[in-house]
C-alpha cells in the first residue's frame, strides 16, 4: 500500500464538505452511535481530535502502534482476532535490506493485544486462512517478494522467495484473497505498466516445499469494459465499451457480494472487477474513482475498498481502519448496510457509490496533517 498524499484540493474540498453538512466546524463532539447487543464491544468514548464524521458515524481509537516508528498497514480478521502489520519508519519496500523485519500483531475486540509475529521483509498484505489455520503475509510489493505462512496452532513461520525472481513484471507482491480456493495476489510495481506482463496473478506454492509459484491471471495489458458513465460532469464517451487497462499502481484486492476478485489500481484512481477469475469465462470491468461527484474532481487514489457483510447475530457492524499515524481507528453506525462499499483514502475514510465512482467523505482528519493522516487498511466485523 503506497503512501500517496495531496493536500490542495482534497483536503479544502472535504473541509468545506465535512463543515457543510456532517458535524460542524467546532471541536468534533463524537457522538457515537451506541452499538446493541450486549456481545458487541463499546467503543471508546474520547473525542478524537482534529477530526470531523458524518451524521450517523462515530470515530474512536481501537488500538495504538506498540512503538511510534510502527505504521498499521493490512488488517484481516480471523475467528475473534484482529491482525494488524505493521510497517516501520524508514522501511525499503524492495527487499534489498535482508534484515529488515516487521510485526504482524493479533489483538481482540477491545484493543488487547493476543499474539505478536515477527516476518522478514516490508509487510504489505496479509490473508487469514480459516480453511488451513494459517495467517499470509506477503512482504516487498517492490521487489524480491516474501511470502510466510503462519501456523496459528502452533505459531511456527515458514518464509517462501519466488521460485522465479525477478518476478515477469518486474516488482513484488501486495495484497491477497482466497476465491474458491486459488489465492490470487497482486503484481505491484509494474516496470512496464500496461503491457504484458501481468497484474494479477495465482499463487500455489511449490512442490519443492521452498519456495511458491505464480500464474498470470490479469494481463496488464487487458481490456476491460468502462463501467464510469460520466467523466468532468459530462457523459464517458468510452461508457459500456472495452478499454485498455493500463495499470501503473496495482495494490490492494478484494471479494465483493458477487464472488468478483476486485483490484484497487491506487495511483491510477481505479476498481478493476474481475468476473469469473482464472477461468475461460474471465471478464473485467473498470471503475474510475472521483471524489464527491465528477464535477468536483480529481480523480481520487484509494487503498482498501471493504463490502458491509451480513449483519451478524446481534445485528451491529462495525468498522476498523488503519492509519500512518500509528492508530488504528473504529466507525460506529447506524448506516452500514450490507452490500455498502467504503474506501481508504487520502486524510478520510468515504463511501463508494459502486454505479458512479463517486466518493462520500464519512470521517475526515481537519486541521491538522497528523489526524487521519493516510487511511490504509480497512475492515469489517459483523457481530
């Protein structure tokens, strides 16, 4: 997950929006919506300062950075645990410093810390396996990639290299999802975006027991269709037709509602949904991302794009997102639907409205570049 900031139009774009019409422009009160059910966790009731939510939303703190050179970065859920990696200051994300480590840290719903690993490399993704009782993380989205598979009974830790490294695209590995039992994997830092190369691959690791191998799935030179309607206020003239993908940035993944494998391109401000991934039925569609709605522009980078699943039993759903200021934050409210699309951007956490690409600012840091400095990762948890 790249680090991508701009702070011109943005930033006073969602200042005057967030003032406008969620919580006002004073201190932010926080009001939070109380969650039912007497097995969902409260929320922490301080006001989180330099920060301003929707109506309906409330912003609290989940859980510090153990240290303050330790940024939280992917964050997966895995039975009643919450695992957090964590990034530090000054990492190479290209694997050329062999000694640098990072932490993957479990903690449950109240912020209590459970579990610590330790994995090699700059840690970029991570994928909970129920399926096998293991944690992936995927480490070096630059180069020279590092997978480890954590044993959760045991706590054991088996590192894998490619077995073909340089990678056929030229940079590392990113993000991972689990789709019918193939893991398909991001191909970060394409050093020929848009060409042959791929930008998303399957994983299997090899026979050898050393080492994995990886097969094209996306091509970064594919079609796709543009599902984007309108462009500058005015109607996509390439609206319902195929267009070239072009990918510089692919980052983070995810499964929506329909089964589809969806591909954040971060740099590149787009969602490419993949139908039917792997298969001979494989289709793409493409999604460009604006901020507020396309009149307003530019076209806004997110990281992780997260679906509101079922509700659970007690009928509440909470929402926990990493930030590079070394917290980790909760939302409470009352308008997670299931279905719902939020996304991780810049200093805000929004609201995706999947027909347009249009993004909504939910919660937002204000006046300050440490508050919600850069939203990562971003999960929920259904109770």
């Amino acid at each position: 997950m790249r680090v991508l900031r701009t702070n011109s139009i943005p930033a006073i774009a969602v200042s005057l929006v967030l003032c406008a019409l969620l919580s006002g422009c004073g201190a932010n009160k926080n009001n939070l919506p109380l969650p039912s059910g007497t097995a969902v966790p409260q929320p922490d009731a301080t006001p989180v300062a330099n920060t301003r939510t929707a109506t309906g939303y409330g912003l609290s703190v989940f859980v510090n950075a153990p240290l303050s050179t330790m940024h939280p970065d992917s964050i997966v859920l895995f039975g009643a645990t919450v695992y957090i990696g964590y990034q530090n200051t000054g990492d190479v994300k290209d694997g050329s410093n062999p000694a640098l480590t990072n932490m993957v840290i479990g903690y449950d719903f109240q912020g209590n810390q459970k579990a610590s690993y330790t994995v090699p490399g700059h840690n970029d993704g991570l994928l909970a396996r129920p399926d096998l009782n293991q944690l992936w993380a995927m480490s070096n989205e630059d180069g020279n990639p590092i997978l480890t598979i954590i044993n959760l009974a045991t706590g054991s830790q088996t590192s894998y290299p490619p077995t073909v490294n340089p990678t056929a695209h030229g940079g590392g590995f990113d993000d991972m999802q689990l789709i019918n039992g193939v893991v398909y994997v991001s191909a970060s830092n394409p050093s020929t975006p848009g060409g042959p190369a791929p930008t998303v691959v399957s994983l299997t690791l090899n026979p050898n027991g050393t080492t994995f191998d990886v097969a094209p799935v996306l091509a970064g030179n594919a079609m796709a269709l543009d599902i984007t309607p309108s462009i500058g206020g005015s109607p996509n003239p390439t609206y319902n037709t195929m267009v070239p993908l072009v990918l510089s940035d692919p980052d983070s993944e995810e499964t929506d509602p329909s089964g589809n494998l969806v591909l954040d391109s971060q740099a590149d401000a787009r969602l490419v949904f993949i139908n039917n991934p792997g298969t001979p039925n494989q289709t793409a569609s493409v999604l460009i991302l604006t901020l507020f709605n396309d009149k307003d522009g530019p076209n806004t980078p997110v990281d992780d794009t997260r679906f509101v699943p079922k509700a659970g039993p007690q009928g509440t759903t909470i929402m926990l997102f990493t930030d590079a200021n070394n917290t980790t934050y909760r939302i409470d409210s009352q308008f997670f639907a299931p279905g719902d699309a939020y996304s991780c951007a810049q200093g805000q956490v929004l609201k995706l409205d999947k027909s347009t690409g249009h993004l909504t600012p939910i919660a937002a840091g204000v006046g300050n570049p440490s508050a919600l400095h850069d939203p990562h990762g971003m999960l929920f948890i259904a109770f």
